[in-house]
C-alpha cells in the first residue's frame, strides 16, 4: 500500500513530466514559427491548437499509474 508520501511523490512526478511535455511541445512550436518566419511564410495558427490537444491528451496525471 501506497504511504501519503509516495502518493505525493508520484503525483509530483507527473506533474514534472507534463510540465516537461509542455515545455517540448512550445519549443518545437517556436522553433516551426522562426522557421516560417526565416522563410517568409506566414505561421500557422493551428498549430497551437493542436499543441494544446497533445498537451490534454498525453500529459494529463493519470492516477492510475502511480505506484
């Protein structure tokens, strides 16, 4: 059985992964506007949108995960 302790730590965990997850997902967005921008292309605007579904889909805690 899991102690308040783990349970905490874990939650933690997940919470530093998504926020890691998020992090990435903003960098490569960034990276594609300074690349359309570099190549005189206007930035897409669905790309954040899209950027914002992959975040609730994979970072989200699960806590059926922890351990």
């Amino acid at each position: 059985m899991a102690t308040p302790g783990q349970f905490s730590l874990a939650f933690n965990n997940d919470r530093l992964k998504a926020k890691l997850g998020e992090v990435m997902i903003e960098r490569e967005l960034l990276r594609e506007k300074i690349a359309a921008m570099e190549a005189g292309r206007p930035h897409m605007r669905s790309l954040t949108s899209r950027a914002a579904s992959l975040r609730a889909h994979f970072f989200t805690p699960r806590f059926g995960s922890m351990v």
